[in-house]
C-alpha cells in the first residue's frame, strides 16, 4: 500500500519527528494568482509618497494601495472571511469598534479618522485572506520592498534630502515608519525561505540598502532604534546566517554613506540621545499628561482629534494650541480610554500567542508554524518600539500590509502543519485510567 499523499495538502500523518522538513515546506509552497495582487498592493505604495497620485475623499488624501484593497475585499469577505483566526478578529474588532466610538465623541472630520483605522483594518484582513501559498506571501513582501526602495532612492536626492522631506506632506520621521517593516520581512525571507528563487532574494537585498541608508542619514532617531532592533532579531534568530545578512548590509550601508552621503545629522542626533535634549523632556511630559487624561476620562477617553488640544492644556510652556501624542499608547489611552488601550493590548496578546487551529500544539521548529509565530513576534516588537514615538502607525499602510502578510502566512502554516501536530504524539490527549478513576498509590 503506497504512502504518498493523495493531494499536495493531504501529507500522510506521520510525526512531527519523522517528516522530512522539505516536505513540510512543500504543503505551503508555489504561489497563486492572488499573489500578483498582493504584489500590487505592496508596490503601490509608493505612490503614499506622492501627493499627485492620493485623491482627496471626505477631507482625507487616500493611499493608492486602497483601490486594489477595495476591489479585492467583498471577494474574500465572501469566500474566504470564515478562515479567518476568530480570536484575533475579535481582539481587532472591539479595538477597531471602540476606537471609532471614541472618534465620534467630538472633534474635527470625526469621519475622517473612523475611515483611517477602518481603511487600516479592511487592508490587515484582505490582505491576510489573500494569502493561498507562501509564493503570495513573498509577492506581497517584494512589492513592499520595491516601493520602500523607490522611495528611499527618491530620499537620497541632495534637494529631498537637505529639506528632509523624503515623502510630500509627512515630515523626515515618516519614511522610517513605512521602510522597517519591509525590511523585516525582506530579511526574514532571505534567511529562512530555502525554495524561494535566489533573484527574488537578491532584489530583496537590494531593496533594503537604501532604505537603510535613507534611516541613518536623516535625524530620525526613532528609525534608529527601529533598524537596530530588526538587526538584532535576525542576528539573533540566525546567529550564523544572521550575522552574514546584517553585517554585510552593514558594512554595504556604512561604505556607501561614507563614501557618497553625509554623517553629520546621524553624529548629531547621536549625540543629543546620550546628553539628552529638550524634545525628549517635552515627550515625557506629553506621556504623564495623556496619563492624567486617561484616568479623568478612562471609558472612552476625550476622543482621538480632541486629544492633541488637551494636551496643549496642560503643557505650560506650549507655544501652540496642538500637541500631537507622538506615542500610540499614550494616544490610545488618552484619546479612546483605557477599555481601547486593554483592547489594543488584547489584539496584540492574540497575534503573539497564535494559538494552533483545531486543537493540538506547535510542533517545534519544524513545525511551518513555528517559524510563521516567529515572525509574528519580531513584527509586533517592531511595531511596539516604533508606536513609542508615533500615533499614526495604527493606519501605516506598510505596517497594516505587513501584518495582513504575516497573520495570512499564520494562517497558511497552521493549515500546513495542523495534520502532522494532531498525528504527533505529544498532541494526543492521555487515555483515561480504567473506570474512568485515577489511580491511587
């Protein structure tokens, strides 16, 4: 009687410990046709860069990347919205459900900002859902790639780069928000990806040397930590690999920046991180007031458009009326009250503990789930360290396509590995003692 599987996703079931990590990896191999619409998403969005190409709606300039959203989400919402992980879609929902009631309680184009968050979601979830094979989820990551690079190669013009505004509209901060994640996932890919063509994995490296040199010639500190911190998680998640990937885009970035860039704003801002500046004074005294925000108002908070004008209220020395939050937590938790901050927390608690589906345990590293969970982790870090120093990365379009990619490539992994994990014995649930008692020594 023949062992092979009947089908590319109907493996036979054997133990985690027996099954050749090649034939796992094949189950969620190949790509789809919706990888060439998740290749579009990722590359439009450099038209964010660009104020020509984002047409005005309800006061908002829109993102290109929501045209092939909008087209794409009644299709999967009608096929494929039932494969999404309930738990994390209830986590996101009574974040997004309460962030929106918060917004309607006062403030400037309330819509505008229920639109923004609701945009962010509908874009997490399409692009999760067109997730079929691993091919899709690279597709939507070199997209990403190619249009973080286009952009980081507008950035190193000298005009763009003396005015420091690398995107039209957004100040120099911006550009990092949008290039880490795609640097993660670029890296991630080159690591562990071992079917995935050596071109593909070249034009992802590729990608990545001027969006780093962009980050570190420009004054944005939080990019800093930003790029260190993913340099870090690859190197320590890959010590040998790892530390060949980041040194060498290390050592190509600094060669090129020193030959053809400029340290100068890079030494500067390092220096005022170790001696400390005004700035860093004025962002902890905006932290301790949304603090006394939040617990004057902890239901539903003074709503998000209205917190920026109460925060100048309480900073004695301010000069202006409006005083962003430039901390997603602290906006959250001042602007929508401390029942969104809990749910935001929930939402991210879900992501990181991604539970397998239909029961049964993760089988180790070579588990294709395993792997997927740890991306998860490294992109909510990310997101974490860069919320520290801005609001608006709740509707970043590289961070909300970023994590559709990764919670859809979740999702594929588990179904990959779920007939394995139940065959594994450490998955079986012990029998019962006979008559249904322990028994007792």
């Amino acid at each position: 009687m023949s062992t092979r599987p009947a089908t590319p996703l109907g493996p036979v079931l054997l133990t985690m410990g027996q099954r050749p990590v090649t034939q796992q990896q094949l189950a969620i191999a190949g790509m789809t046709v919706t990888g060439v619409l998740l290749f579009l998403i990722g590359f439009l969005v450099v038209g964010s860069g660009y104020s020509m190409l984002r047409p005005k709606f309800i006061g908002l300039s829109l993102h290109p990347y929501l045209l092939p959203v909008a087209v794409a989400f009644p299709l999967v919402l009608m096929s494929r919205m039932h494969m999404f992980p309930l738990r994390i879609g209830v986590s996101i929902l009574v974040f997004v459900s309460t962030y929106c009631f918060s917004a309607l309680n006062g403030g400037l184009n309330p819509l505008g900002e229920v639109f923004k968050v609701a945009s962010a979601v509908i874009s997490i979830i399409v692009c999760a859902l067109l997730v079929r094979r691993r091919g899709d989820f690279v597709a939507g990551a070199l997209g990403l790639a190619i249009a973080v690079a286009a952009l980081g190669m507008r950035g190193l013009q000298p005009a763009q780069m003396a005015s420091g505004e690398i995107m039209d509209g957004a100040n120099k901060n911006s550009y990092s928000i949008f290039a880490l994640p795609a640097i993660l996932l670029a890296g991630f890919i080159v690591l562990h990806f071992k079917t995935v063509p050596k071109i593909v994995k070249a034009a992802l490296i590729v990608c990545i040397l001027p969006a780093l040199a962009v980050i570190f010639m420009g004054g944005n500190r939080s990019g800093y930590l930003g790029a260190v911190i993913v340099g870090a998680m690859l190197f320590w998640d890959q010590r040998g690999k790892g530390l060949l990937l980041v040194g060498g885009i290390v050592a190509v970035v600094a060669v090129g920046i020193a030959e053809y860039g400029s340290t100068k704003i890079l030494n500067e801002r390092l220096k005022q991180t170790v001696e400390g500046n005004r700035s860093d004074n004025i962002r902890r005294d905006i932290v301790i007031a949304c603090a006394e925000i939040a617990l004057e108002n902890p239901i539903i908070g003074v709503g998000p458009q209205r917190l920026p004008l109460e925060i100048a209220n309480r900073l004695p020395y301010a000069t202006v009326g409006y005083v962003e939050a430039h901390n997603v937590f602290a906006h959250v938790m001042a602007g929508s009250g401390l029942i969104c901050f809990g749910a935001l927390l929930a939402a991210g608690w879900t992501l990181c503990t991604w539970r397998p589906r239909g029961g049964g345990t993760i089988g180790g590293k070579e588990d294709p789930l395993s792997q997927a969970r740890k991306l998860m982790r490294m992109l909510i870090i990310l997101w974490i360290a860069r919320g520290l120093f801005t609001p608006e990365i709740i509707y970043n379009p590289a961070f909300d396509i970023s994590i559709g990619l990764v919670i859809g490539y979740c999702m594929l992994a588990d179904r990959a590995g779920a007939e394995a994990r139940l065959a594994s014995p450490r998955s079986r649930p012990a029998p019962p003692a006979l008559g249904g008692l322990a028994a007792s020594h």
